[in-house]
C-alpha cells in the first residue's frame, strides 16, 4: 500500500478500476439473514449460489480522516420484493471515510 495520492482509470463498461490490491466476491450465502423473504432465499439458495456483488478495493492507509476508496457492482436481482444489496461492514477506524456515487443504474 502507499501512502501517496494515487490515481486509476474505470473502463467503461466493465468499471474495474485500473489498480486493484483486492477483489471480494459475496454470493447469496454470505447474506444469510439480510433478506425479509427467507423462504425466497432459501428457495433460491437451493438452486444457486448466486453472484451478488463484487468490490474491487484500493487498499489506504487505515488511519483517521483517510479516504476508504473501493468500487462495488451489485448485480440485478431480487429475493422475493427485494432488491440484492451489500451486506455492510465495518470501519476498523470509525474516523474514516466513503463516498456513495452511482456509476451506471439505479440506487
């Protein structure tokens, strides 16, 4: 990781970033719990492991006022009337921060 401001492309129309120090995939298993339809997931679960989301992460510095930097694609789909998410996580810092834009969809 460096400790230096840094810069990378998001090609279009897969918006991978150029510079990449990690890549999370969480599929319908990991999100377990999340959704209010849980005979729908289970029903779903049964058939498929389902590719949710993915994040590519950039990884910086974890220290207070740094910029946390990562890009998460959620795919389209919903269990039951609801639309996949993220599963959330937590900040080891609870100084840092993150900035939510929408690059392409909806959200």
């Amino acid at each position: 990781m460096v400790d230096l401001p840094f810069a990378f492309t998001l090609p279009l129309p897969q918006v991978v970033p150029s510079r990449v120090d990690n890549h999370i995939e969480r599929r319908l298993s990991a999100l377990r719990g999340q959704f209010f339809d849980q005979e729908t997931y289970n029903k779903m679960l049964s058939v498929e492991d389902q590719l949710i989301y993915e994040v590519y992460e950039i990884k910086r510095p974890e220290v207070v006022g740094e910029l946390l930097m990562s890009i998460s694609i959620v795919h389209p789909g919903k269990v039951g009337n609801e639309f996949f998410m993220t599963k959330g996580y937590f900040h080891s810092v609870l100084e840092t921060s993150e900035i939510y834009y929408c690059l392409r969809g909806e959200g």
